[in-house]
C-alpha cells in the first residue's frame, strides 16, 4: 500500500500575521450621550403629573408628559429649556412648565 501525505493550508493566509491585518482598530473619539444625573415626578396646578430627567451635560432634559417623552435642550446651564413646544424653567425643587395649549403653570416636587 502507498501512503499519501497530505498538507492542508489556509488559502490565501500567511500564517506569520494569524490575520493581524484585518484587526487595526484606529484611535476614534467615541462621546457618548448624557447619562440621567436626577430624575423627579413633579406635580402642577392643573392636578397633572410630569417626569424630568436632569442629565449630566446640565443643558438637556428629557420631559416625560402625558405618555410622550420629549427632550429640551438649553442654550447654557441654568437658563430655561426648550424644544419649541415646551418650555421649562426653574430649578429642581419647582419649575415653570409651559405645553401646547395649555397655560404656563407652576409644578412642585
């Protein structure tokens, strides 16, 4: 009986880079978005129930409102935000809320 001796090799591969080529990873700047700094359940003068989320960048909230949830952004820290719907101002303890068809009210914590 012949014996037959068979070499198998990766095709196309040079086994002296174990494929380094496809795995350069670039050094890319990556910012992630705010994380939530503060949440607060906040009651107004017409008995309605809103949701802030202060976030860590101190110019953006997310405004959580009869089932919707939209996100106000402010010019500098401690001025008022807005999305050009809503508009909030005030610190965490008490705001001004101003909605679509509604009144500017007051809402306490």
């Amino acid at each position: 009986m012949a014996s037959t001796t068979v070499t198998l090799t990766g095709c196309g591969q040079d086994t002296g880079t174990d494929g380094a080529e496809n795995t350069i990873v670039e050094n890319v700047q990556v910012t992630l978005p705010p994380s939530i700094k503060a949440s607060h359940p906040y009651r107004c003068e017409d008995n309605s129930v809103v949701t802030i989320d202060f976030l860590s960048d101190d110019v953006t909230i997310n405004l959580r409102s009869e089932g919707t949830i939209s996100q106000l952004k402010a010019p500098a820290p401690g001025e008022a935000f807005t999305d050009g719907k809503h508009t909030v101002a005030g610190d965490e303890a008490a705001i001004e809320l101003t909605r679509p068809g509604k009144k500017p009210q007051t809402c306490k914590m």
